[in-house]
C-alpha cells in the first residue's frame, strides 16, 4: 500500500511537470500550443504512473 501524502506528492510533480513542459516549449521553442499541451497532459500522466509503479509500499 502506497500512503496519501505519497500520492499527493507525485500528483504535485506531475502538474510541476506538465505545466513547465507546456511553458517552456510554447514560449521558448514557439511550438504549437495544441501539441504542447498534449505533450505536457501524456508527460504528466506517464510520470505520474511510472512513480507510482516504482514507489516503494509502506509496511504495517
């Protein structure tokens, strides 16, 4: 089992992500706003369930 505050924190890493890809790559690379946006959402959810998949469960 995986506790909360675990999962809250890689929700928050996964937003940090999203939305620094998104920024970074419209406004310094000029990419189109719908591709940086997919790009950013498939980013974000992707490292979300990779670091749920690797996060090591509590023990009781």
């Amino acid at each position: 089992m995986i506790s909360k505050k675990s999962i809250y924190v890689y929700l928050l890493y996964s937003f940090s992500f999203a939305i620094s890809y998104f920024l970074i790559r419209v406004f310094l690379f000029h990419a189109e706003t719908n591709s940086a946006l997919a790009g950013s959402i498939g980013g974000g959810f992707v490292g979300f369930l990779v670091s749920i998949i690797l996060a090591k469960p509590i023990e009781k």
